[in-house]
C-alpha cells in the first residue's frame, strides 16, 4: 500500500496548498507525538529545527501546538542542518527530531523530515502506521490536561552540532592557512558553516549566508554550482563548498574551478577509506550513480550496490549489508563512521582532512571518467502518467534502443510534480534521441 503523506524524504509540496498548511502541521505534530509517546522511552521529547523559509514561522507553532497537545515537551533550535537536528536527536535522548525544509526546493515549499531516537530517518512501516494517526480522530490523540506537553526554546543548537562535527576528527586538525569559498545557500547552515571552519583556522570567504525568508536555494548553493565556480575564481581559494537548503548536500569545488559531483566525492573518499583500511563492506549508491562510478569501483575491487533515490534508501541498504559510505550523485553523502544521515559539512570536513597535508583538490578528485549522463525533468500534472499503456511502450521503445549502449531510467518524483528521465551512454546522438521520445510521450 502506497503512502499517503509521506514522499521519498518526509512530507513536502507548496505551503498553504495540499498537506502544508497550519491545520495539518498541527495533525502531523499530533500524530508522531501521539506514536512516539507510546513507544514508552522516558524523556517524552521531540526536538525541532528548521532552515530560512518564511513560512517556518507559521508551520512550526503548529506542529509545536500537535505535538505539546500529545503530551510530548518540545525543544525548538531554530536554524540547523538536517544531521545537526539527527546528532542532537540522538545526544539528547529524545524521542524524536523533526526537521522543518523542503531541502533544494524554493523558498515557497516547505515540508518536514522525521528522525528516530537513533537519529534515523522513519521506516516506511513508522511512517504508514503515523499516516493512520494523521486521519484519525483528533481526539483520539490529545493529551489530558494535567500531561500537555511544555515548550522550551535552545538557542545553542549550532553550537553544540559544530562541537560534535569537531569531535570526529583529531584535536590538532588545522584549516589554517587554506582558503575556503562556501555558499550556504542562504539556508539552514547559513551559522554553522562559516563558523565550523574559522574555528579550524581557515580564511573563509562566503556568500549565501543573508537569508530573508525568500532567497533560500535562489541562484545559489547547491543546486546552481556556477555561483561557488564564479567566486572559487574571484578569490583564488583552494576549495569551494556548496550546501543546499538544509545543508545535507553537497558540492565542491577545486582550485581550478572544476565542479565535483558527489559521485566524485564518493569515489575520492572509498578510494581513501580503502587505502586507509576504514572503509566496511563497501558502497551504497542509487539508481541515478554514474556507471563509471559502477566501473571505477569493479576495477578497484569495492563492492558496490545501488538502492532507490533518496538517502533515507541508501542508509538502510548501508544497515543491511553492514556499509559505511554511500551516496547520490546531486550530494547526499553519508559517513557511516560518523552520521546517520547525509552532512554536507561532515563531508566537507573529511575532504579538508584529506588535504591538511599540502594536497590540492584537483589532485584529489577526478579519480574516474563519468559516462555521459543527461538528466531531463518534466512537469505533469498527474504523475501515475507513467503507468499509461503509452508511456510504457515509449519508455521499452528507448530502452531496446539503448541495449549494450548504456541504460535509460524513468521514474517519479518523490517530492515534486516531476517526471525524471536519466539516460547514460557514450553514444550522445542516441541517448539525445531516446530521452527525447520519452519526453514527448509525457508532454
């Protein structure tokens, strides 16, 4: 059975439309307060932080207002990385950390991501079983009067998280002397950021850290490298360091103003891993890793598997088979010897570790030639477009065209109204050629 709120990663869509909305952050607050006061851990505590959306400041008393009218205490951190909310989740004993963002989305989406007290994403099986709370009766789920919950604001949460990153890494760890770009998207690691690497002694230039509700993931971070490429030149800086919107990607970029993907991260890093004997078991990619990445890894004998898009997929297949690195191509890395969940500036700080010794970063990277890969994605209005008999038979079609030349992958967005086609080949004239029957097909 199929989820009804619940995407690829947490709730989202367009604020005031659909599911986020005031009325419903309330029911959703309810509702996991209402599961995990029953889990009978002692505390009876969630966390909550957000990014920079205006709309925070309406969906977080609601959701506040749900999981107080539970019975859950509530601390509320403000701004805060995703896995700066999962490490404190964890720290703090709580029952549960939500995240308010609609990561890389614009600034008019928000939506929520939900943690365990082992600072885990939900399971699927947790997640349908709140959804049947979220649509039952609200007075099913409210506390009585003498067991509401209280509310108390940490206004050290940043604090606390770049103590924790630091702690994964020698004392005597030192960026003095490198000169670091990072674009914070004008997110959710707009503080913690630039303040993590000064305190390591770095000269840090930024940009994307004057958020004001609506420029969050605007012509910056992630999602559109040229910004850190442009001020990676400007300034003659020997890295570049990209976030999106809640700070759980990244990209970078090197010296000569080359951008890395996080496939090329990922690479660079088992590569190390192995070499250094850190590395366990192997590497969990998704359905959308480069097959060069596939390639680099059968040629340096690593283990490699792919699960579905979304980090939450990759950290459970990481679980599975007892792996401690995996990741996506748009950034999503997770250090299993260090996180539960992907950190853009956990990531950052191991690639910085890895060049403490005079290393410069397009040295490091590069470490395998990607297949051509195209990425297209198509607005629809309904996406199950894709079950259509005429769908199927353009996406076969493109598919018996592309066998033995690379591989075609159609699938939904878990987030947005989207359709994503990817499509991998040396041969560009035919990989142009399939995506674009499957393209007109949709539109």
């Amino acid at each position: 059975m199929s989820k009804k709120y619940f995407g690829t990663d947490g709730i989202r869509g367009k604020v005031n439309a659909g599911n986020i909305n005031g009325e419903m952050f309330f029911k959703f607050g309810l509702a996991a307060g209402a599961y995990f006061k029953n889990q009978k851990r002692s505390k009876q505590t969630a966390i909550i932080a957000k990014d920079t959306r205006l709309s925070g400041y309406t969906l977080e008393p609601a959701l506040v207002s749900g999981l107080a009218s539970a019975g859950m205490h509530v601390y509320t951190l403000g701004p805060l990385p995703t896995n700066g909310l999962a490490m404190l989740t964890k720290k703090m004993k709580a029952n549960m950390g939500i995240m308010i963002t609609a990561s890389h989305n614009p600034y008019h989406d928000n939506g929520l991501k939900l943690f365990g007290p082992d600072g885990l994403k939900l399971s699927d099986k947790i997640e349908k079983k709140i959804e049947k709370l979220i649509d039952s009766k609200i007075k099913k789920n409210l506390s009585q009067n003498e067991t509401l919950g209280r509310v108390k604001r940490l206004e050290n949460a940043n604090e606390e998280y770049i103590k924790i990153l630091k702690k994964n890494f020698p004392k005597n760890f030192s960026l003095k002397g490198i000169r670091i770009a990072i674009d914070c998207a004008n997110g959710a690691g707009y503080k913690s950021g630039p303040k993590l690497l000064r305190s390591l002694g770095a000269k840090v230039y930024e940009i994307g850290t004057s958020p004001n509700g609506f420029n969050i993931n605007n012509k910056c971070g992630s999602t559109f490298p040229n910004n850190i490429k442009n001020f990676v030149k400007k300034y003659k800086v020997d890295l570049g360091i990209s976030l999106d919107g809640d700070a759980d990607r990244i990209i970078v970029c090197d010296e000569t103003g080359k951008i890395i993907d996080g496939d090329q991260i990922i690479a660079t890093l088992a590569k190390r891993w192995k070499r250094k004997k850190i590395l366990k078991g192997g590497v969990v990619g998704t359905l959308m890793s480069n097959y060069g990445l596939q390639n680099f890894f059968t040629n340096n004998k690593i283990s490699f598997i792919r699960a579905n898009v979304g980090d939450r997929y990759v950290k459970e297949k990481m679980q599975k088979f007892r792996f401690n690195l995996g990741g996506e191509q748009s950034g999503h890395i997770i250090l299993g010897k260090f996180a539960t969940t992907g950190d853009g500036l956990l990531v950052a700080l191991e690639i910085l570790f890895s060049m403490r010794k005079g290393k410069k970063a397009s040295e490091l990277f590069n470490v395998f030639k990607p297949t051509p890969q195209v990425l297209e994605n198509v607005t629809v209005k309904d996406k199950s477009i894709l079950k259509s008999l005429k769908c199927k038979k353009a996406i076969s079609k493109a598919s018996k065209l592309m066998k033995n030349q690379g591989r075609m992958l159609v699938r939904k967005s878990g987030t947005e109204p989207k359709i994503r086609i990817m499509g991998e080949s040396d041969n560009k004239k035919l990989l142009k050629r399939c995506i674009i029957l499957i393209k007109k097909t949709l539109k």
